[in-house]
C-alpha cells in the first residue's frame, strides 16, 4: 500500500556524487523558478564515492603515506626516539569520522536548498512516478514533472574457480578492513588495485598485483604508467603484467593463486585476495523496462544533454557507462538538473581529468602520445623530470615525469600525463588548457611561480615548443 503521493518538480533517484549534485542545482533552480525537488538514496548520502570509495581510500592513502614519513624522517635530520608504530584501528575510525563528517554535510546542503530526502529503494512505475519501497516496507509514490536516474555502480563478483571464503575482499571490504594482512594479492593493476597496493603495503604487507593487461593502469600513457610502476615496485610492491589468476585453493589459513604469466604458471601463497576489477550498472530493479528506457549494452542510453530516449528522464553517472568518475557524475547531474528547467545544457567530454592517489601520485587528461597518433595527429612531445626541480628537492620529493602531448603544427595542446607529487594539483592547468584549447606559445608564454613543483609541467610546454631551459 502507499502511504501517500508527493509532486515534485525534479525527483532524482540516487544520492551519490552525481544524484546529490544534481539535487543540490535542481534545489537552487527551484527557488528561482518554483516546484520542490526530491532526491531519493536506498542507503547513505554521498554514495559509493563518499563511503565506499573516494573519501575513504584517501584517507587511508594518507594515513600510509604519513606513516613512510615518520619512518623516513631521518633522511631529513628527524630524529625519532624509539619504535615507530601505527594503530590500525585509529586510522580506520578516523576515516569512518570523514566520512560520517561529509555525509552530514551533504544532509545539510540538501536543508539549505530545499531539497526534500526520501530514504528507500526507488523504483520507476511510470514515466512520471517512483515509487519507494522503505525500510519498514511501506511505499511512497513521487511524481515528477522531470526525473534525474543517478543509481552509480556496485562491485562486481569475478568467478574465479576456487576463490570463494574467507579473506576473499572487494574494495568495499577493503575500506572497511579490521586488519593489515601480512601479505595479499590483488586483482588488477587499475586505479583502485594499485591505490590498494600503496596502502597496505605501506603499512607493511607483502602486496603482489596481478594484470591482465600488458601495463599497470591500462587507460593512461604508457611512459607515464611505467615510471609509476617503478616508483611503486622500489616500494616493494611486485607487479605481474600480461598475466591472469586461474584458480586459487584454500590450504590452512591461506591462499595459494595460481596465475598464468608470460613466463608460465606462477603460484602465490597470500593471506588475503582482494579482487580490484569490475563494475557493475545499478540498473536492476528500478523499473527501465517498465517505462522502455533504451539501453546501451549494460548502460543507460543518453544524448549530450544526458536525456534518455524519454525526453524528461535524465541519466547520469556510472549507468551511463561514459567515463566512471566521481567529477563527471557531478558535472552530468549539473547539466541535467539545469535541463530539467529548461536550459539546453551539453555536456563536454574533451578535458576529463583522471587521478590515481598513489605515492607518487599519476594523472592524465586529453588524449595519450598513442591516441593522438592513431586519431592522424602529427604530435609534439615534451618530458621534463622534476628531480632537477629547486622545490622538489627541498621536499625529498624528486621522482617522477611530467610529459605534454601537443598537436604539431599550431601547437594545440592535446593531452598532458604526469606521475609526480602532488600530480593531482599539478594537472588542473592542463585541464584548463585542453578546455580553453590553449597552445604552446600560451603555455610557455605564462608566467609560473617559483620554485614549485608545477614549474615541472611548465618545462615539459618548453620541452615541447623545443626550448626547454632546464633539461641537459
């Protein structure tokens, strides 16, 4: 039975970094322009990316690195009386502090703005109308002039024969782990496979990471990729590439993987296995085929103005299928909740930048040396290491590469990956020149402020203009 029927404006199904964003743009809106908005989350506002993902892993990215400090203090004339040591459990209930922190701030955007939130499984019954299924088994319906679907993506079970039991993790039990086991294999050498490789085995666990693809981080350049690989595997970390986890048997209180390498089946004796690959669209269950949504394989089907086949239906996020990042989920659900009002917003995809929280930290946006090729480019490359850099050797912080992809003849520039400290701060200009489809000469033509790290990324512009002043 349900227990009432609400209007609404706007009613947007998902609370992630997508869902909630866009809830937040539709409230301003509302103001503006009349109506209530409604978003709706089965869980926790914020969504994967808040609890399960983004927030999380960082914290935990930091509370490793922060601990290799205090071991390497001596480098830098610290001197530590005693035993250095860390207490799990306080990093982890700082973490869950973080994220509890933000989800309450997400509640209090919501209040700001007007927007009304609706806990419970929602589900499309009509092309108007979700109805919400609550914790206590009552429903809700709440129609909408215009709906926004946000539902993002869930880990995916991988079958792997035999890999069933204890100590079998996702990246969500990951997050949440009570213990640093003593040694793991991971599943994948992406983003999420090799922050995981940073953290525990910078807390001191013997981390193996096995890939299928010839390279670690498969979507990003491959020099870049394999300076970080390096700067990872000096860790300690041990890299598998070109290689596939067969099977694995439970023998005593461990794992024994058997994994198919260039070099022939290798055998692994691991205490945990933690499985970094695969996603899956939240698309069951809320009701698409009941209103014919068009799909794309497993993904929700939209146009540049993120509407479905069903003009007032918007989809946004990782059901896209488009990119699955947390920034572009937001940057979707901006766009869509300024459609829903009548804006005929597009979205564009040319300067999507993309991070791996690792120490060194890699980043990319545009397109990679091999891309721009393969698309009829004739390219310009600049590189420039920052371990030449004034400010990266006052920080100890020296490793990495920062490489420019630009096109050849008016010098637009194309892409820019780098592995280096703070990469992820670093990146944000080279974003903006991808949007403002800057050029060498505008590049190197801007003043940048010394000494910095980011005068790495200005050397790799001269590198590419051809007049790079500090590369021997």
């Amino acid at each position: 039975m349900a227990t009432g029927t609400y209007d609404a404006e706007v009613a947007i199904l998902g609370a992630g970094p997508g869902g909630y964003v866009a809830a937040i743009r539709a409230g301003q809106l509302a103001k503006e322009h009349g109506g209530t908005v409604v978003c709706i989350e089965r869980e926790f506002l914020g969504g994967t990316c808040l609890n399960w993902g983004c927030i999380p892993s960082k914290a935990m990215i930091a509370h490793s690195e922060r601990y290799q400090h205090v071991l390497h203090a001596k480098e830098m004339g610290i001197e530590i009386e005693g035993t250095v040591r860390y207490d799990f459990a306080k990093m982890q209930a700082r973490k869950d502090k973080i994220v509890q922190t933000l989800r309450g701030g997400i509640a209090t955007l919501f209040k700001k703005n007007s927007v009304q939130s609706v806990e419970g499984f929602g589900r499309l019954i009509d092309p108007h109308t979700i109805e919400v299924t609550k914790a206590d088994n009552t429903r809700q319906q709440i129609r909408a002039k215009s709906i926004i679907l946000a539902t993002g993506s869930s880990v995916m079970k991988i079958n792997i024969p035999g890999l069933e039991g204890e100590n079998v993790w996702t990246s969500d039990d990951a997050v949440y782990a009570t213990f640093v086991p003593e040694s793991m294999l991971i599943l994948g050498a992406g983003a999420v496979g090799v922050e995981f490789s940073y953290v525990f085995n910078a807390l001191g666990s013997k981390v193996t990471v096995v890939e299928m693809m010839p390279q670690i981080l498969p979507t990003f350049d491959e020099e870049v990729a394999k300076e970080a690989e390096r700067a990872l595997s000096r860790q300690g970390i041990t890299f598998v590439t070109g290689s596939t986890l067969k099977s694995a048997e439970r023998v005593g209180d461990k794992w024994v993987c058997h994994v198919e390498t260039p070099k022939g089946m290798q055998s692994y004796e691991v205490q945990v296995v933690l499985i970094g690959v695969g996603r899956k669209p939240n698309t069951e269950g809320i009701g698409l085929e009941t209103v014919s949504i068009q799909m794309n394989k497993r993904w929700i089907a939209v146009d540049e103005r993120m509407r479905t086949n069903i003009p007032h239906i918007y989809a946004i996020g990782d059901i896209t299928g488009i990119a699955p990042l947390a920034h572009v989920a937001s940057a979707q659900g901006i766009v869509a909740a300024e459609n829903c009002f009548g804006a005929e917003r597009q979205m564009d995809y040319r300067a999507i930048p993309n991070v791996v929280y690792t120490v060194p930290e890699v980043a990319g946006v545009g397109l990679t040396e091999q891309q721009a090729r393969e698309q009829g480019y004739e390219v310009r490359i600049g590189k420039f290491s920052p371990r030449i850099l004034g400010r990266a050797m006052a920080v100890g912080e020296q490793f990495g590469l920062v490489k420019v992809v630009a096109e050849a003849k008016y010098g637009q520039v194309l892409g820019v990956h780098i592995c280096a400290s703070h990469a992820s701060d670093l990146l944000q200009e080279a974003v903006l020149a991808i949007k403002l489809e800057a050029t060498l000469d505008e590049m190197v033509d801007t003043i940048h402020p010394h000494p910095t790290m980011v005068e790495a990324l200005m050397e790799a512009f001269h590198d590419a203009a051809g007049h790079c002043i500090h590369k021997a």
